[in-house]
C-alpha cells in the first residue's frame, strides 16, 4: 500500500531547462572554487600534527592563536571540537620534530599565562601516506564511476549508462564544491560519505530508469516526454519516503554523532538532496535529451531455431 499516491501526473520535463540552467551554474561555481579556493584537506591527506586539549572555562580561539604564534607555531588552525571547552590544533609537518616532542611545545605555550590546559589526544599523519591516500581516493571514485557506467549499459541502454554517469559526476563536482566554498574539512570519513552519495543516487536513479523502461513497453502511443513524467510521479512516493528516513537519521547523527563525523553527516545530507534532484533534473533529462525513445528499451527478440519451417514438414 503506498502512504503518498499521486493521482495526476506532475510535468517534472517541463522544468528541465531552467533545472539544467541551475545544474551548470553550480557545476561552474564549484569547478571555480575547486580551482582557485582548493579543498581544506584533513590531516588524512596533508600529513602534520592533531592535538586537541581541554580547557576547564570556555577557550578564548583567539588568545590561543597569539600564543601559539608567540611561540612560532604561525601556521596552526584553531577552532573548537565539540563543546566550547575542547580545542582542536592542527599543524603541518615538521621534520625532525616526534609528535610526543610537538605536542610537549604546544602545552608549554598554552600553559605560559597559568591557565590549566589538559591533553586529550595527539595523532601523527605522514606526508607521504596524505599523498598515496588522496590518490588512492581520486582513483577509487574514478574506478566507481567507470564500473557504474559498464553496469547500466549493460542493464539497460546507452543513453541511460551515459545520462547516470553525467548525473553523479553533477552530483560528486557540486558536493566537493560545497565543501571547497565552506572551506569544511576534507578527510577519510568525508570521502567516504561522497562514495555514499554515489551509491544513494545510483541506487534512486536505477528505480526511476527501471520504471521509465516499463513505461516505455506499456504506454506505446506515448511520447518518451510524458512516459518519464509518468515515471518519476509513480517512483515519487518512494523516493519521498527513502529520502525522508535516511535525512531524520543523518540529522541525529550531525546533532548528535560529535564533531569527528560532522563532515560526514553533512556531505550525506546534501547528498542526498542533490542525488534526488539529480535523478529527475540531471539523469532522465540527458537521456530525453538524447532521444531515448521505446525501440532503444526493446528486449531483443530471439529467433528460435526452425521457427521459419513450415509445420506440415
């Protein structure tokens, strides 16, 4: 039984342009900043020195700041971790130095006015593992990317391999570039979330292209415009209710899931609204765009062998 049922079917095509308009105007403004602001890469990928110290009074970021560039720490981030009490320094590589020794300098000026400074943890990345991490990322989403492609080619047609494919590149430039703008930190969890998205909106814009095929083969006088409104109405209760689930959980987890997963809890929650608006705005208008028609969704008949024999023989 389905709890939303839309009677009518709602013209989703008839918005296309100005949806592909907004497409590439973010597409542009996420490769800009990507181009020019970079990501604020974590310590997964960059390499250096995480401390995070507790105070017992709510830390003044800006003091700690002056005090760390006394003590010629110029290049550490300061920002809190939590609650207004924790503190999270970041640092980037410096040779000869063990973290153990680093983090011993770092109290020391912290703790140079008297005030009571307590570590919490401290964790060493190398350079050289940021690098063949930030690689081996590139190269996984890549590699995803092409294995998606071969997958709906051979599942269902060309265009629609095509029109998936152009959908999760749209979905994974914009999401990076939300996180470029913001400047939010770029790590492990963070990537894997953008894999997540990935899979979400595959997995929303498979349903749909499985739908507009069937609706291909039963509404034959049809044009392919009006067959894929009618598809996305009929899928649109079920994506209603997947997308809404899965955002009441990715909100809990960003309210209460702690700043460690933060970045991961916000990359999934645009994820998942740009994957939704990109299976209906990005993947079925490219494959309308491109002309997918019903003779391309056609299964391909079989001749059986002696079927053009004649039955008196």
């Amino acid at each position: 039984m389905q709890i939303l049922n839309f009677k009518e079917n709602i013209n989703f095509m008839r918005l296309r342009l100005p949806a592909q308009i907004f497409s590439g105007v973010l597409i542009l403004v996420s490769i800009f900043s990507l181009a020019t602001n970079s990501l604020n890469w974590g310590l997964d990928f960059t390499g250096g020195t995480l401390i995070e110290v507790g105070y017992q009074q709510p830390a003044k970021l800006e003091h700690i700041r002056k005090q760390l560039q006394t003590a010629d720490f110029n290049d550490a981030i300061v920002q809190n971790f939590g609650t207004s009490e924790d503190v999270l320094i970041r640092l980037a590589p410096r040779e000869g130095v063990k973290a153990a020794i680093l983090g011993d300098q770092v109290l020391g000026a912290l703790r140079s006015d008297g005030e009571q400074v307590d570590m919490r943890r401290i964790e060493f990345v190398g350079p050289n593992v940021g690098d063949e991490l930030a690689e081996q990322g590139g190269l996984a989403m890549l590699t995803a990317l092409i294995c998606i492609m071969f997958y709906v080619a051979v599942r269902f047609e060309w265009r629609l391999a095509l029109s998936s494919v152009i959908a999760l590149a749209h979905d994974v430039i914009i999401t990076l570039g939300l996180f470029s703008i913001l400047q939010l930190e770029f790590d492990l969890t963070v990537l894997a979330a953008v894999l997540a998205v990935i899979g979400y909106s595959l997995n929303d814009t498979i349903v749909v292209f499985d739908r507009i095929r069937e609706n291909f083969l039963k509404i034959r006088k049809a044009e392919p415009a009006e067959v894929i409104d009618t598809s996305l109405t009929q899928t649109m209760s079920r994506t209603i209710i997947t997308s809404g689930t899965t955002i009441l959980v990715l909100i809990a987890l960003f309210v209460k899931g702690g700043a460690l997963i933060h970045g991961f809890a916000t990359a999934l929650l645009f994820g998942i609204f740009i994957g939704t608006y990109s299976s209906i705005y990005v993947a079925s208008a490219i494959a309308l765009m491109l002309g997918v028609k019903k003779e391309d969704l056609m299964p391909t008949e079989v001749e059986k062998e002696g079927a053009d024999q004649d039955p008196m023989i």
